[in-house]
C-alpha cells in the first residue's frame, strides 16, 4: 500500500508539534482561508465546515497544479472555538478583547471545540469529525489576566490560552481529550487514519 503524503492545512505550530510528537512529520501548507465567509452559530457545525473548508482549500491548489497526479496526499484541516454561556469565541482581536474575554472566562467551565477535516486526494474520501472537552477556568485576578495577557500568548490561541504553555497554569482541569485543547485530538486522528484504511504507524 502507498503511503501518502501528509499534508497540514494550517500555520499552528502546535498542531504542527502534537503531530512531530507522535511521529508524523507534516509538509505544512497553510490554506489562509478567509474565516470571516463562514456565519454559523452551531460551534460543532461551525469548526467542522472551517475544518474542511481549509483542507479542500489545500486539496483544489494541489489539484491546479497537478501535484495529485505524481503523488498521493493526505490532508488534515483543523479549526477550534470555545464556547462560554452559549457565546462562540475564536481568537481575541487585540490585548483588550483578551483582557475583558479572561474576566468573563475566569470561574466558568468552557467547551473546546475543534474539527478536524481529513482528504485522501488517492482514495477520493473525505472525514471530518468533532470534539469536544469541557475545560474548567480558574477563578484568576485581575492581575494575572493582564500579566498573562501581557505575554501575547493568548493572543494566538482561539480559546485566549494556550494549555501547553502559560495558561496551563490557569485551568484547573478538563473533561475530554487533552490534546483537543491544543488543537488536534489524537485519538481522533488515529481513528480517522483507521477509517481511510490507514495505520499512525504507516507514519513513523
């Protein structure tokens, strides 16, 4: 069986990082595809259908240039929002927005969504799924809002944190896939890799 290329559809090098973790090492093709064309209030419909606008975004530019033809490819395209009291949120727009979301986040339980979209250009197949993981915000001060949000971590991250870094010192705990928060469920991608006929081990 040929093993396809594996092709990431997006900038986030945390994405890129959970995948070079366990041994995937992606050709990293950022769809910049625009966010804004997307209007929907359903967050689970919302971050699938950007999820797989990204990928097909990747997978028509590799189709006008033919590339498909020489190679087979495999292409994930991944999008996340939180949601807090039923308000969809993706990244804050500046140091303000981030400030005031922090205040409303900090003592609230929010819901990490991310959709993960996966094309096989060889086999003519597309999957895309969703996840979701409760995440529980300490009841943080004013202070160390501004002093995290000083660092412009949150400024990068849809939920206005970044687990793996700063902000983990700020949850308290999470119900769910751990890695989903980052950006991609693993145990999501595994099973999406099964469903194509594919193993992670094909990967290493």
């Amino acid at each position: 069986m040929e093993i396809p290329t594996f092709i990431l559809a997006s900038s986030s090098s945390a994405r890129l990082r959970l995948l070079e973790t366990v041994g995937i090492n992606p050709i990293v093709m950022p769809s910049n595809f625009d966010e804004s064309t997307v209007k929907l209030t359903e967050p689970r419909k919302l971050v699938e259908t950007l999820a797989q606008a990204k990928a097909e975004t990747i997978a028509k530019s590799l189709i006008k240039k033919n590339l498909s033809e020489t190679q087979s490819n495999l292409i994930l395209g991944c999008d996340s929002v939180l949601v807090i009291e039923d308000e969809i949120y993706g990244k804050p727009a500046n140091t303000k927005e981030a400030i005031a979301r922090w205040q409303k986040m900090r003592g609230q339980v929010g819901e990490l969504y991310t959709g993960h979209a996966l094309i096989d250009l060889a086999k003519n197949k597309t999957i895309v799924l969703c996840r979701m993981t409760k995440v529980h915000f300490a009841p943080v001060n004013d202070q160390e809002i501004e002093a995290y949000v000083s660092t412009g971590e949150p400024l990068k991250c849809a939920g206005c944190f970044a687990i793996e870094g700063k902000g983990g010192l700020f949850i308290e705990k999470i119900e769910g896939c751990h890695t989903n928060v980052i950006g991609l469920s693993l145990p999501l991608l595994r099973v999406m890799l099964n469903n194509l006929g594919y193993q992670v081990s094909n990967f290493w």
